[in-house]
C-alpha cells in the first residue's frame, strides 16, 4: 500500500514538474531581440564576405593571393576577438561587451567607406572580424542566459535560424546590390543595421548571471580566463567540423563555375538554409527528449555524404541535393553543438566555453580554405572534397571516442554534478561580496 502511495507521488510530482517545464517561456521580447540582432550581425558579415575580394580586385586592383587575404583576416580577427571575449565578459558582463562590440562593428564598417590600398582593407577587415567576434559572442552567452533550461536545445536550433537565414539572405543581397547599388550603398546599409542592433540591445532586458566573480578571486592571468578546459574534446570536434565545411564555403562558386553550374551554385546555400529553418527547430526538440548523441552522430554522416555528393555533381539537382545534406550536417552541427556547450560548464563560465566553441569553428573554417587550396592545386577539386569527406568522418570518430560514448554514464553524470557544484560555490563567493 504505502509502495503504490509512493508511485502515485512520485507520478504526481512528475506531472507537476513537467507542468512547470511547459511554462517556461520562450517566445520572451529579450529572446527575439537577441536573435534579431545576431541576424542582422551575421548578415552583415555574410554580405561583406561575398564582394570584398570583388572589390579587392576591381577598386584596388588586387591578385588573387591579396584578395584571399582581404577575406581571410577577419577571421583571424575574430579568433583574437573570441579568446579576449570569453575573458572580458566574465569580468564586465555580457551587456556591456555588446555595447563594446557594437561600437566596434558601427566604427570599422564605417571606415569601409575609406580605403584607399589594401594595407587599409586589410586592417579595417581585421578591425571588422575583431568587432564582429566579440558582439557574437556576447549574444550567442546573453541567449544561454534567457533560454530556460528545460527548453536549451529547442531555444537553441530556434536561435541557431538566426545564422542559417543570414547565411542565405546575406550573400543574394550583397551580390545583387553590388551590381545594382554599389559598395557605398552596401555600406551605407550595414551601418544602419549596426545602429538597429544597438536600439534593440538597448531595449532588451534579461537577468545577466553572476559571471564575474570567479575572474575576481585570484590574481594574474589563466589560460582558463580564455579558453574552457573543458571544451577541449568538443573543440577539437569542432575543428574538424569546420575544416570539412570550409571546403564548401570556400570552394562553392569556383566549383560550380568550373562546371558550369553557377545557378546552382548560387542557390546551394539557399536550399541549405531551407533544411535549416525546418530542421533545426524539431531536432532541437529532439536532442532535449533524446539527447545530444541521437541528434549529432548522424550529422557527421550527412555531412560527409553532402560533401562527397557535391564531389561527383554534374547536374544542378545532384548540387542541391548535397544542399541538403550538408545542411543537416554542419547547420545541426553548428547549433546543438552549442548546446552542448552550454550543459558541461556552470553558468558562470557559459561566456568563456562559448568563446571557446566559436574559436575551434573559427579557426576550422579560417585556416582550412588555405590548406585545401593547396590541396587542390596537387589534385583537383573532386579528389579536395574528398579529403574533407575524411575529416568529416574523423569528426565523428572523434566525437565518439572524446564524448559521444560517455553520454549517461557514470563519468557525464559527474562531469554536470562538478558543474553544478562549481555554480552553487560561486554563488556562494557572490553572496559574500556582495
């Protein structure tokens, strides 16, 4: 009798928890301002990267090496930004660092409008790339904050279409308004949407954690102050993921120009953010039910099968079809991976592990166009794509082997319990300074 009486409670309290999880909201004001203003970031530096080499080479009369540089230093921007940010939002605070970037991001893409050579290109792109990591990285941690913890993976992908739509809407807009309207108006564009982030960021209100305290209570400078220990396993994942989707970003439209196939190749990204939109929100449904390795152990595989599809196109369905493949892989990738970030730390580290995360996706997507390039000149195209197949599938031995197989035991459990512990000590140290 008092066994069945114990069910019933136990039941009873379950329906309540879960009562109380269906509450939660998500659809809040601050969550829809935060994605809007990383959509409008992310599409500002989507319709830069796609005319700046253009402009390198017809304004300032640029090769094809100076021209790659043109586009690949705001990146090298952005890692410097990511590792600073992760830092300096502990110690200011996520609001802060946004109005920081903000500023930032207003100024360089302001000073497009004068360059005049290309050391001047060169420095306002690392400028931009530096402006543009730290206000990504600070929307990307005031998200984590605002998302309730029963709904992360869901909140996620949702924010996560912020991305896959500027990725799409970003380069049709800047190669139609380049030969439309010109590199003035598109600056001129980008500078009014900066000031449309700073008035949403003004308006948005949310509860910043605690992230400053731990910063505080020592002396000097860590390695840990940037970077996240803990996110060695997933950023070396993740490296790997960006590696093999540098090829498709990188290669796309000399690829499909060498086939002629450009119509296809300039609608790749649109079908790929299609997938996104109507994926990423169910399967981040699914990884809160299921959990992460339901969800990521078949993105490596659609990854690597988008790729080698891509590799073998000669037809402009069979480039769509890789569309929607690589779509399922690195757009599921990009956002659950997130997710994972932000369940292995407390939240007071949620800034630097996030910092962390985008560093490795930098720099695989950075630094793997160089190296695939010269990989290309030895061996073509097709056999290129091939080798980012390889890495793709490493990407999920690695995940595997580093992660994945520890999900639910007993080592997972204690990692998120050190977690926890570590967030209740430092909300101790709060409650003592404050």
């Amino acid at each position: 009798m008092n066994r069945c009486r114990k069910l019933v409670d136990n039941n009873l309290k379950n329906g309540v928890d879960n009562m109380d999880k269906a509450k939660e909201a998500l659809w809040t004001k601050s969550f829809v301002l935060d994605t809007l203003i990383n959509f409008l970031v992310f599409l500002i530096y989507y319709l830069l990267i796609v005319i700046i080499a253009v402009v390198a080479k017809d304004n300032l009369h640029a090769t094809a090496s100076q021209a790659g540089l043109a586009v690949g230093i705001y990146i090298i921007g952005t890692v410097v930004a990511r590792l600073l940010a992760g830092r300096f939002i502990s110690i200011l605070g996520c609001r802060k660092m946004l109005y920081l970037g903000l500023l930032i991001y207003l100024i360089s893409t302001a000073m497009y409008f004068y360059t005049p050579n290309l050391l001047m290109l060169d420095s306002v792109r690392f400028l931009n790339g530096f402006a543009y990591g730290i206000t990504s990285t600070a929307t990307s941690t005031i998200i984590a904050a605002i998302i309730p913890t029963s709904r992360r993976g869901e909140g996620i992908n949702y924010y996560g279409l912020s991305t896959s739509l500027a990725a799409a809407v970003g380069p049709f807009l800047g190669i139609l308004m380049l030969h439309s309207l010109g590199y003035d108006f598109i600056i001129a564009f980008c500078v009014a949407l900066i000031i449309l982030c700073g008035i949403g960021s003004v308006i948005m209100k949310f509860n910043e954690p605690k992230l400053g305290i731990e910063s505080e209570a020592h002396k000097g400078i860590r390695i840990s102050d940037y970077i996240e220990p803990r996110m060695n396993s997933i950023s070396l994942v993740s490296i790997l993921v960006g590696f093999a989707y540098s090829g498709v970003i990188g290669f796309m439209a000399a690829y499909t120009k060498d086939l002629d196939l450009i119509m296809a190749g300039t609608f790749f990204f649109v079908v790929y953010a299609v997938v996104i939109t109507i994926t990423r929100p169910l399967l981040g449904i699914v990884f809160d039910m299921k959990g992460e390795n339901f969800v990521l152990y078949p993105c490596f595989v659609s990854l690597a099968l988008g790729i080698f599809l891509l590799s073998i196109a000669h037809s402009t369905w069979l480039v769509l079809l890789s569309a929607v493949f690589v779509g399922l892989g690195y757009g599921t990738f990009m956002s659950n991976g997130q997710a994972v970030t932000v369940k292995i730390v407390p939240v007071h580290r949620i800034g630097v592990a996030t910092s962390t995360y985008f560093i490795a996706l930098d720099m695989g997507l950075g630094f793997g166009p160089y190296i695939l390039g010269a990989v290309k000149e030895v061996v073509g195209y097709t056999s290129m794509f091939h080798v980012t197949v390889v890495v793709a599938l490493l990407a999920l031995v690695a995940y595997y082997l580093l992660y994945g197989r520890y999900v639910g035991t007993e080592r997972d459990l204690s990692l998120k319990a050190r977690a926890e512990e570590e967030e209740i000590r430092n909300r101790k140290r709060n409650n003592k300074l404050a």
